[in-house]
C-alpha cells in the first residue's frame, strides 16, 4: 500500500511491516537492513551486486534445467538477473559495507529486486530467486566472482600496459649513463635504461602475481547452502550452476573440493590478498624511486623530469 503523503509504500516480512521508499525496487527485508546498519553510508561495491546478478541468472536457469523452477519463471528470474549484472540497477543497493558477516542484508536485497523486476509475475524473493541457496554460500561466491573479473579485466592488462611501457622507455635511456646510489650515496655508474628494466620488471612480476590471485579465488562455495552440506539444494545444483558462471565468465571456476572449508574459511581471499599486498608494495617502490629522482628541479636530484599534471 502507498501513502502518497509520505514518499513511502508498506511491505512486509516475517517480522512484520516496513515503510518502503515508493519507487524503490527492493523490499521489507532491504529497508530493515538500511534501518539496522546506517554504518558508514557506503554501500557495497557495484562489481560485488554485478557478481550477484550473474549467479542468480546461473542459479534459475540450474532450477529450471533440473525441473525446480517454472520455466516462465527462470526466465523472468534471469531476465532481471541479467538487468543487475549489467548495472542497470545500482541504485537500488543501499545495504551498508558494514553489515552482517554472512551477507544476508545484500543477499535478501538481491533477491528481492529480482522479485520486483519480475512483476506482475508472482515471482517469490526467497522460493524462487534464492532457491537452492543461502547467502552463506552466495555472498563468498560473489567475492570470488567479482575479485577474479577484476583481476582478469581491469588490474592484469593495467600491470601488463605498465611494464610494456617501462620496457619501452628502458630502451629509449639504453645509452644514458647516470649515477648509481647505495643509501642514497653515491656509488658505481649504470644506464638509465638498466633502471627502467628493472622497474618493467616488477611490473612484469606482478602481473603474474596477479594471475596466481586470481588462480586462488576459482573454487567457489555454491553449493554449500547454510553451513556447507548443501541442504535444500539438488545434488546437481552446484555442478550445472558453476559450469554455467564459468561459461559465462570466460574464468574456470570449480565447485569447491570441501565445502565445509569453503564456507568457514576464506583462506583463498587471504592468500589472494596477500599477492595484492606485494603488486602494491612494489608498485609503491616504483612510484617512491620516480619521486625520488625527479625531485628537484632546482635543488633535488633532478635526474628525471616528470610531466606536471596540475599546478601547486
């Protein structure tokens, strides 16, 4: 029911009624979330809520493949899917960063946006969307999902750019002689061009941590439902549902070898952070020896000189 006087329509859950911003996509359950965690004002990044989009579309059309779900409905149930994992519907996401550990909140509001789209199609936020799944299995799948196309999509090809461009100007200072420094004091003579290799080479080297972190993040938790013995899912819905993310991904993701471990640890997002870590701290290095020898102009080293980029 809307209320024209206050912006706002009511919805309900099982714990009773929620007041609902009139044009909002989601439901009771999102609107209690954003009520229980007014944390930080940051919701959670789009590339998680995309990751999302792509597992639900998976997930309906397993239900629908193994005669769980009517076909009608997977397909409305994808349909809008596909609609959230193109970002068509960003907007519509305002869980805080800062909520429940398993992912609940964002989950239910996934899961009710579909619902929503799908109208005037009795279409159930948790019987349908989410059948099969748990949002202790979904959330950590999103992680992985959205770590490993950022990797392959944005930070792989921007390291690779980086040390393609340093080999280049290593070769254009091949033949420029410079001092070399030990603590900051001088020391033997070396080529321009040597210095900008071994930057080249970092980079070089961190994109191929980049792959092994990637690497980490491909058996993904679906499957598992609450607490990993897959309850209230087919016995084939984890197997068809990842090969279908795979297929749709272009990235060989697997069902998780134990789901248990999958579920209670997040070891691979540790050791995928790690490599990250080094990618940063060497990329740090980099950036801290360019500053370095282009300070100046006057009274630093001045041995670089680097384009101006905003005055001050």
């Amino acid at each position: 029911m809307k209320d024209s006087h206050t912006g706002t329509r009511t919805e309900r859950d099982s714990m009773g009624e929620m007041q609902v911003p009139a044009a909002a996509l989601y439901g009771a359950s999102t609107a209690r979330a954003v009520e229980n965690f007014p944390v930080s004002g940051t919701p959670l990044p789009a590339e998680l809520i995309h990751a999302y989009g792509r597992i639900k579309r998976a997930a309906a059309e397993t239900n629908a493949e193994l005669g769980l779900l009517d076909p009608t409905v997977a397909e409305k149930i994808a349909a809008a899917a596909t609609e959230i994992a193109a970002g068509k519907h960003d907007a519509q996401f305002p869980v805080d960063i800062y909520q429940t550990g398993s992912g609940t909140s964002t989950n239910m509001n996934v899961n009710e946006v579909i619902a929503t789209i799908c109208k005037p199609l009795a279409v159930h936020p948790n019987d349908h969307v989410n059948l099969g799944q748990s949002s202790n299995d979904t959330f950590p799948t999103a992680i992985h999902v959205a770590a490993a196309l950022a990797l392959r999509d944005a930070l792989i090809p921007a390291l690779v750019r980086l040390e393609n461009a340093l080999k280049h100007k290593a070769s254009d200072f091949s033949e420029v002689l410079k001092i070399g420094r030990t603590h900051l004091m001088d020391a033997t003579p070396v080529r321009l061009g040597q210095e900008f290799h071994g930057w080249a080479r970092q980079a070089g080297l961190s994109a191929s941590r980049g792959h092994k972190s990637l690497h980490a993040l491909l058996e993904l938790p679906l499957g598992g439902t609450a607490v990993g013995t897959g309850i209230n899912a087919h016995p084939e819905f984890a197997e068809k549902t990842i090969a279908r993310l795979a297929t749709d991904t272009g990235v060989p993701f697997c069902e998780a070898a134990d789901h248990f471990e999958a579920q209670s640890a997040k070891d691979a997002c540790v050791e995928a952070h790690g490599l990250l870590a080094t990618i940063a701290v060497s990329l740090h290095k980099i950036a801290c020896d360019l500053r370095l020898l282009g300070s100046g102009p006057r009274c630093g080293i001045g041995e670089l000189r680097l384009p101006s980029t905003q005055p001050g």
